[in-house]
C-alpha cells in the first residue's frame, strides 16, 4: 500500500517492479469503492510502456487513466519479446 497526503502529487516510479498484470485499487479515508483496475507497466509484444493516473477530490470523487508512453524506463531492457 502507498499512500499520498491531501493536495500533495507524487509520482511512483518503483511501485511496479515486474512486467506483469497488477491488480491496482485506489481508496479514500479508507474506503475501497473509489475505483479498481488491472495494469501492465510494460504489455507482452508491444514497444510502448504504460503510465497509470490517479486522482482523487476532496469530495471524494476519483478518476484514473492509463496513457501510452515510449519510454519504458526500467524494463527498457526487458527479455520477453
């Protein structure tokens, strides 16, 4: 579990150590019904990585998005093409 203050933005850049699926859940003060997905940092025979969102607002409403990147980062390197 990683937890980020009121008002305060962070990026995770070591969160997903591992090129596989994660089944990420994002709460609020506790509860769980603010949003769940599944993410892949870095998707089997594609050459883009995957970037993971989340925001949540002081009434407690959340998003998340997914956005493609080229930069693979970490698992630039990666051996399962």
């Amino acid at each position: 579990m990683t937890t980020v203050s009121p008002g305060e933005t962070r990026p995770f850049e070591t969160i997903f150590t591992e090129p596989v699926w994660y089944d990420v859940e994002f709460s609020f003060d506790g509860s769980t019904k603010n949003g769940r997905t599944a993410y892949h940092p870095t998707p089997p025979d594609r050459d883009y990585g995957n970037v993971l969102e989340s925001a949540i607002t002081d009434s407690g409403w959340s998003s998340w998005q997914i956005s493609a990147t080229e930069n693979l980062g970490a698992f630039a390197s990666r051996s399962d093409e």
